[in-house]
C-alpha cells in the first residue's frame, strides 16, 4: 500500500484529485456490474471502489463513492429500472447491509491514513534532524580543518623566527667566543696542557656552531626566503644526500620562476616529509623529485623504487583512516591551498609515487593571499 499510495500521492495531494479518483472509482465499478444479474453482487462489485475511497482517498470521497454507487445501482441494476423509487425490503435490507459493512472500512481508512500521515511526519523530522546534525558535522569537520591549516601555518612562522635568532643572535657569539678562544689558545702555547683544552674547546665551539646553523637551515632554509624554492631545493636534497647515502635525482626546469612564499614553504615542506619517509620506510638506494609548472597550476612526483606500502595501509590512506602524522601534515597543507594529494603503491618492492597537484585557481588566491601579507 505504501508504494501505491508513494505512486498515488501527486494526483491524490489536492481535493479535486482524491474526489475525482473516487467518483473515477465508482464509476468502474458500477460498468463492472453490468454483466452481474444477481442483486446481491452488486454490492460486492462496489465493495472494492469503496475500498480505495476509504484507504486512499479520504473520509468525504468514500461517503461520496458509498452515495454514488448506491444511486447508480438502484437507477440502472435494481427493479424497476431507470427509477429512484423506494426499493423493496428484500433491496432495503441489501442496502443496509453495504451501508454497514462500507462504514466499517470507511472507519478502517481514515485510522490508517492518520496512522501513515504520523508515520510521514515522523520520517519527514527524521530526515530533518539528520541534515541539521550532517550540516554540523561538516561544520565541526571544516573548522577542525582550518584549525589544522591555521597552527601549520604559525608554525612554519615559529620556525622561521626560531632559525633567524639561531642564526643572528647565538651564531654571532659563538663566532666571537670562538676568537676570543682562538687567541687565548696563542698566547699560551707554550703551556701545552692548557693549549691543548683551548684547542679541543674551539674545536667544540666550531662544531656547536656548525650544528646549530644546520638546525637553523633544516628548520627554515634561508636560502628559501632569499634566492626561492628552486635553490632551497637543491641546497636540501644536497645535504640530504650527504647524510642519508640516497641518491636523489631532482628534475626541475631551469625557468623555474618564485611562488607566493606560502606556496613555496608548501611545497618544500612536501619535498622535506616525503623523502624523510623514503629515508625512514621505503629501504629505497634512489629516490626521484619532478616538479613542474603550468598553464594548469603546479605538480610535484616524488618516486623511489623501495619496498611500497602494503595493501592494509594503502586502504587505510585511502578511507581517510588514521596515517601517520607526516601524512596527515601534508593532505592538509595541500587542503588549505586547494591542492590534492595522491598517493600510489603496489606494495611488491616497485616503489612508491607521491604527487601533489595544486591548480591554476588555488595558485592565484595564494598568491592573492601573499601580496595582501
């Protein structure tokens, strides 16, 4: 009945519909008499059209269909025909009888069109209520996102400013003290104990420093602020290189002109976290970096031919499960700039493929972003 009525509804929405549906009815019903010759039949003939009124169309409908049908059969089927005479009491006691078992199913009707109107109703709140807490969801999820971009951001800021005092402030005493040391160790070489402390001192400030200005350059590279992320790049992956015996192949266009800074300490920071994991995960001698620029926007590829990631973790990254943090870092770098991020593996030794996309679109708003700045 449900699908019948779901069917029915857009005819049956109006009064002229539910009306005009069960005058429709009865008057089927009353041609179907027709070829029935028993009186009694009759009334069983109605019984469906009445049926229909009650269910479907209402309470007034079904009164009407109840009227109508007992007109027409007793103008044309009852004797004598074509009269509305007072019928014979053997007719009164049929009428009677479709009377009372028509009220009932009237009666049945209209419990079971309020029962199903509550039952719209309800699901109608229902699906209501759920929109409302879907559209809070998305809302909590949105802001616990730009909440994400946003501490990236004071971050990177944090680092830069932690890297500019490192270099400025500490690394300038230290050059200091280191001289001041390096004299102090030539006025007293005759005294070799003590020449040699001074010695191994100097030796330990140099290193002190030498350690620090990494740390300053590892955490914000100068050279991405001064000479842009085409020479950050190749300074990185150098020391990279030198320190984890992978041998990185760098394909970058010599053209290559500068970024909104955002976008360049992005992008970097991409570079920075991927090969990290090829050093950390993949067991990978090489690794690849290809970054290009278009018409369209900007991709970087970042490849190695280690061990890829297996099937579990790949159906982790792609449900959005939990990866891991470094993962979770650059999907939102990338969200906060509309970018995307794809990650691929076949996890059999053949290495795994990091691209990042960011559009024409995105591109212009960042760079919107860093003259406003």
């Amino acid at each position: 009945m449900n699908r019948n009525s779901a069917s029915l509804a857009p005819f049956l929405n109006s009064a002229f519909g539910r009306y005009g549906a069960a005058i429709t009815a009865t008057a089927v019903a009353l041609a179907a008499i027709a070829p029935f010759v028993h009186e009694s039949i009759h009334y069983i003939v109605l019984f469906p059209a009445v049926a229909f009124s009650a269910l479907f169309c209402g309470v007034g409908p079904a009164t009407l269909a109840i009227v109508l049908g007992l007109l027409g059969t007793r103008f044309w089927f009852l004797t004598p025909a074509h009269s509305l005479s007072v019928p014979d009491p053997p007719q009164l006691i049929g009428i009677f009888t479709f009377l009372a078992a028509s009220s009932i199913v009237v009666l049945i009707g209209g419990i079971q069109r309020r029962n199903q109107q509550a039952l719209l109703e309800f699901q109608k709140n229902l699906e209501s209520r759920f929109q409302e807490r879907t559209a809070e969801l998305h809302t909590a999820n949105q802001n616990v996102g730009d909440l994400t971009g946003r501490l990236l951001h004071l971050q990177d800021e944090e680092r830069r400013r932690i890297a500019r005092e490192l270099h400025d402030s500490v690394g300038q005493s230290l050059a200091a003290l280191s001289m001041n040391l390096a004299s102090f160790g030539a006025a007293i070489e005759h005294v070799a104990k003590v020449a040699g402390k001074v010695s191994d001192s100097t030796s330990l400030v140099n290193d002190i420093s030498t350690e620090i200005r990494t740390i300053s350059h590892l955490l914000h590279p100068p050279l991405l602020d001064e000479a842009g992320l085409a020479s950050a790049l190749r300074w990185y992956i150098a020391g990279f290189t030198e320190r984890s015996k992978i041998r990185v192949d760098l394909e970058l266009p010599d053209d290559f002109d500068r970024l909104p800074r955002d976008l360049e300490t992005a992008v970097f920071r991409l570079v920075q976290e991927s090969l990290t994991n090829v050093h950390r995960h993949s067991e990978s001698a090489v690794a690849r970096i290809r970054l290009t620029r278009s018409a369209d926007g900007i991709r970087l590829e970042v490849e190695d031919e280690g061990k890829g990631i297996s099937p579990q973790q790949q159906m982790d990254l792609l449900s959005g499960g939990t990866p891991g943090v470094g993962i979770r870092g650059m999907r939102e770098r990338l969200r906060q700039l509309g970018g995307t991020l794809e990650i691929t593996s076949n996890g059999t030794r053949r290495g795994t493929k990091i691209v990042a996309k960011l559009t024409r679109e995105p591109l212009a708003r960042a760079a919107t972003a860093g003259s406003a700045t």
